[in-house]
C-alpha cells in the first residue's frame, strides 16, 4: 500500500497511522497479522472432517478487535489525507 501512495500522491500514507495506542510501526504490523491470519484460513485451512469438531479459527473477540482497528485505521488514513491534499 505504501507504494502505491508514495507513486501517485508523494508520501507515505502509513505515517498518518497514529491513534491511541498505535503508531505507524505498530499499525502495520497488526495490519500485517490480520492479512496473513486472513491467507492463514482462506489458502491453508482443511476442510472439516464429519464428526470432528474443530475450533473456528477466528473467535468473536477477535473479530471485533479486527474490525475495530480497521475502523481506526480508515479514520486514521482519512484524517491523514484530509491534512495532506
């Protein structure tokens, strides 16, 4: 993603990843972990076996931390371009 931005608009959009407790380093590296956890299930996973329960791979609390930090880091890339262009 970075690059993407760095070629078209001139700057490093992941810098504008600060909220909370995150800063760009941290930012990407959850984004990073949510991508491959994403790869991990989609590209890797079994299919069930009948009569063998197996555990989701992804709990509700997970999810909603997830989708919490997508939410912040939408938030933290609009606010980031808004002050930028």
């Amino acid at each position: 993603m970075r690059e993407i931005f760095e070629k078209y608009l001139g700057f490093d959009i992941t810098q504008g990843w600060e909220w909370n407790n995150y800063d760009p380093i941290r930012a990407r590296a959850e984004l990073n972990r949510i991508a491959k956890k994403r790869g991990d299930i989609a590209h890797r996973s079994w299919r069930p076996v009948i009569g063998q329960p197996t555990p989701h791979a992804v709990t509700r609390d997970d999810l909603r931390k997830n989708i919490r930090f997508i939410q912040d880091l939408v938030c933290a890339t609009d606010d980031f371009l808004v002050a930028k262009l």
